[in-house]
C-alpha cells in the first residue's frame, strides 16, 4: 500500500495566515517584546497544527474486503477495514472517500481511531461495467486539530477485482428463458417410465403416484416411484466474432449469455458451454463461475472461425453476430440470438 501526501490551506488557514502577517508587521514596525511574544506564539500554533495533522493521518493502514463474487450493475456490499498502527497515539478527525473514478461512491467519517484500534464499516459499491478492475483510489483526510489545513494522504491499494457481466435480468431476457423453458422442461420435469420401487408416502407429494393396492396391504401410504429420465444437455454457444461496428450488441449478448447461463445453472440443469477459447460442461468439468470468469474478460475477434462441436439431442442455444456462418443440418433447429433479434429459431 503506497502513501502519497497532500494537503490545501482552508478559508480559516487563510485568515489566519493574514493574522499572522498583521502581527508579523506590527512587531517589526514596532519593536514590540509582547508583539514578538504573540507572533512567537502564533507560529508555534501554526506547525503544532501541521505536525499533529500529519501525526493524525500517519500509520493507517486501509483494507477493501470484497464478496469472492461481483458482477456489474449489482450493488453488494463490501467491508471497509481502516488501522491505526500507532501503538499509543490517536487519530482524530479522520475522513475517507474515493478519490478519481472508484466504485466507492460514499464518504466514512470516523471521529477517533485509538491507537493500535481496528474500524470496520460496511459500505455498498457498484461496478458499471464488467471486467478488471482496479480499485486503488482512496483517500485519507482531515483538518484536525484547528482546521488551518486540510492534508489528504492517497492511498493505493494495487489489488484488481475481477467483475462479472450483469446477472440481473434486462429486456427481452426473461422472454428468451421462457423460450428455452418451452423446450427443455418437456424433458427435464418429467418422470420416466420404468419401474423403480415402492416407498412410503412422504409429506406434500402428489395423490396421483399413490400404489393403493400396496397401501391397502401395509396399512400406510406408499407410492410408486420411477427411474428419472436423463437431465437433457443445453448447449450454450457463443461466437467471439463481431466487428467493431457491433460492439454494443456484443456487450449485451455477454450479458445475456452469462444471465442464461446462471440461472440455468440454478435450475440445476446440465449446461456445456462453448466458445472458441473455453469448453465447460456443468457440473461436470466445471462451475458456473469459471464461463462468468470467461465472459467477465472475452473481447469481440473478427477474424474467428466457427469450430463447435455438439452433441446428439441436445438443444443448442448460439450466440452469433452472424448466424451465416453456422451452416450445415446440426445447426437448424438451433435457437440462434443475433443482433437482428433476442430469440428466434433458424428453420430448415
């Protein structure tokens, strides 16, 4: 953590400082001892307040504590964490706030740091936008102990925070869920069909799997139960290609990616993802958090080739600035999101 000091002289400090020159010419013009006496003792209260005020700001020590998870546009909260080294001196009066572009928006007072004490305050922060960043500009201030001087002490941090595309639903969003919904929960809330077992009834379940004549026959409630069919795959595509003239689309398709991803993930479903740099099968090869980690930082490529390989009866979701670029028979019943539209099937 490196320190850099500065300070201002405020209102007061300037209206000293023309009392302090008043007194300077008086004692000179008029040779005054008791004038000297006074000018003496105002230049003593001058650097008594620029030493103590330096005292005050020096040896603390400034901590961010972040969630292990951020994602952009989310306000989450986060701890602040400010030390006094000092083993027996006090800081008072102390101010901390951002200073330059930081997600830390709101200023921390604290009126009194005992020496050698810790202060913890919970702050909420918000990052515009995703990927790496650095939150290195805080600053320590104060004006104590006579408000003469206003000295600020900015601190860096040099730690990066690794900030997730915005999970949180935007327009068109929850219809192209509802559109994947339509075809994948067919599959996934179904039971199968082959013969399992018979178990006793348990609490809230459906009248409808109830073995009547093995209730009759034990006395108690039992229900049939079947084998579950396999958790259907949903292939999520995304194409890095997009040129420059399309950024902005390509901003908003990392988000829909990564929204649909997470909460497909949440529904427990199994999820591969594809991209030109990254293949992750959930929960198999990998989390959720290593595709968020991947979109937090992927840039548009205009020069990258299509090479996807999917699988038999999955159902395939593609992220593409140009869907002309997926041909063949595999890709016509893909679910294709293109800048022309949030959600429309490609037919044969």
């Amino acid at each position: 953590m490196a320190i850099r000091w500065l300070g201002r002289t405020t209102a007061s400090g300037f209206l000293f400082a023309g009392v302090l020159a008043a007194a300077a010419a008086a004692a000179v013009l008029s040779g005054n001892n008791l004038v000297f006496l006074v000018l003496a003792g105002l230049l003593a209260v001058l650097m008594v307040s620029n030493l103590v005020s330096r005292l005050s700001l020096a040896g603390l020590e400034l901590e961010l504590r972040l969630p292990e998870h951020v994602s952009a546009r989310r306000v989450f909260p986060a701890k602040v964490v400010v030390r006094n080294t000092k083993r027996w001196m006090p800081s008072f009066s102390v101010r901390l706030s951002a200073a330059g572009n930081s997600a830390f928006t709101s200023a921390l007072y604290f009126p009194v740091l005992p020496g050698g004490a810790t202060a913890e305050e919970t702050v909420e922060l918000s990052f515009a936008r995703r990927g790496v960043h650095r939150e290195d500009n805080f600053c320590f201030s104060t004006a104590f102990p006579f408000g003469f001087l206003h000295r600020q002490a900015q601190v860096s941090l040099r730690r990066e925070v690794l900030v997730y595309p915005c999970l949180d639903p935007q327009p068109g969003f929850d219809q192209l869920m509802g559109d994947i919904g339509v075809e994948v929960d067919a599959h996934y809330r179904g039971r199968g069909h082959d013969f399992y077992r018979i178990r006793p009834y348990e609490a809230m379940e459906s009248a409808r799997h109830v073995d009547w004549k093995a209730s009759a026959h034990t006395g108690t409630l039992q229900v049939r139960e079947f084998v579950r069919e396999e958790e259907p795959l949903v292939e999520v595509i995304f194409d890095v290609y997009a040129p420059e003239t399309l950024r902005g689309w390509f901003e908003q398709a990392v988000d829909c990616c990564a929204y649909v991803v997470w909460r497909l993930s949440a529904r427990e479903a199994r999820v591969r993802f594809l991209s030109q740099d990254l293949t992750v099968t959930i929960p198999a090869t990998g989390d959720v958090h290593r595709v968020l980690k991947y979109l937090a930082l992927v840039q548009p490529r205009p020069w990258a080739e299509v090479r996807f390989p999917t699988e038999d009866n999955s159902y395939a979701l593609v992220f593409t600035a140009e869907p002309k670029r997926f041909d063949g028979s595999e890709w016509d019943r893909a679910h294709f999101v293109t800048p022309a539209t949030l959600g429309t099937t490609r037919q044969p």
